[in-house]
C-alpha cells in the first residue's frame, strides 16, 4: 500500500468517526488501560491534526478515536508558525504519520478576534497581536468583493484553514518534499460546532 492509500485509510477512518459523533453513536475505541500500556514504549499516530486550542473542539472526541491514534497540536485560531511547524515535522519525520488535517472552526474567536481588531482590540500585547496578524491573510481573501462581516467570518474561518494548510507545506521542506514524492497528503477542514461535521476541504500540493 502506498503512502497516499494509506493516508486515505486513514481518512476514511476519521470520516467514520466523526459521523459517529455526529450521530451520536460512539465507540470510545482505544481507551482501554491495555491499549495505554501498548503505548508506553511506542506510538504509530494514524494522522497529524492541527487544530485550534478552543475548548469545544476535542479531535479526539470530534473524530471518536483513542489514545496514540491522533498526534494533536493545538493553538488559537490553527494558526501555522515555526513551532507548529517543527511539531508536525516530528511527527512526519520519527513516526511516519502520512496525513495532516489542518482543522479549524465555526465561529473561531481567534479569527472573529482578527476580524474585529481595529474596531474593538486596538491595545493587544505583541503576543496576541502576532496571533491575529497570522489570521488577517485570511480576513483580506474573506473581505474581496465587500462582503458583510457576517458573511466574512465563515468564509475567514475557511480560508484560515486553507492558508495555514499551504503555510506549513510551503515554510516547511520535509512536508513540502513529502507531498511532492505523493507521500503526504496534507487537508483542512472545518468543524461546525453546532451539527458536529467536519467539513473537508480540497488538499493542498496535490
């Protein structure tokens, strides 16, 4: 089986999960004090997720899987930067993990924070201003055609995952390398807090 196949295994399998979160049908696979023992001394991560830090976005709950089925990096707003970058690299380069989801939100604060910076968070730290400065890319795409913020939000929030999917296959040369060899697939998508889908968007480098 090559990379690609096994990475759309994988998906499938993430796919599955999440419908049976949806449904309200979940298995809890992998949870049990014989698989954590299993884990003690290695793990073999099914998929990379980079997801926001928002409390009510779990990806192991979202996607129903267990312990050392997921290797999970999370910060407001899904936002791709060097340390993200060297996490994903980790897992790409020690355990061999052939798929990265990039998955951001519905009504994400952190881009709703990016959204409203001139009108309500003018005196942000440089810390939380360089978080929504790496969203507003992604505000400016949302806004073209003088769209309402209403309607800019959902679109922001998609692009964001888009962006921050392309930031890390282009800032880094081990991802890059990977899907250019068809051994990495790289694939936002979109939790909707409300219905509990996660929507799939088109991969990047493919």
């Amino acid at each position: 089986m090559s990379d690609l196949d096994q990475a759309r295994e994988h998906l499938k399998f993430l796919e599955e999960g999440n419908q049976r979160f949806v449904a309200g049908e979940m298995r809890h696979p992998n949870q049990s004090p014989q698989r954590r023992e299993r884990l003690v001394d290695r793990q073999g991560p099914m998929a990379v997720v980079v997801a926001c830090a928002d409390s009510r976005v779990t990806p192991e709950i979202v996607f129903d899987v267990g312990l050392g089925d997921l290797f999970v990096v999370r910060v407001a707003g899904n936002v791709v930067d060097e340390l993200v970058i060297g996490s994903v690299e980790y897992a790409l380069t020690a355990l061999s993990t052939p798929l990265v989801v990039v998955l951001g939100h519905t009504n994400c604060g952190a881009v709703k924070a990016a959204l409203e910076r001139q009108r309500r968070y003018r005196f942000l730290s440089f810390s939380l201003s360089s978080l929504v400065t790496a969203i507003q890319p992604a505000i400016d795409r949302a806004r073209e055609g003088g769209k309402a913020d209403d309607d800019v939000l959902g679109l922001a929030v998609r692009h964001n995952a888009t962006i921050m999917a392309e930031r890390l296959v282009e800032r880094s040369s081990i991802a890059q390398d990977l899907v250019r060899r068809k051994q990495l697939l790289v694939l936002p998508a979109v939790y909707d807090l409300r219905t509990g889908e996660v929507e799939w968007l088109d991969p990047v480098g493919t």
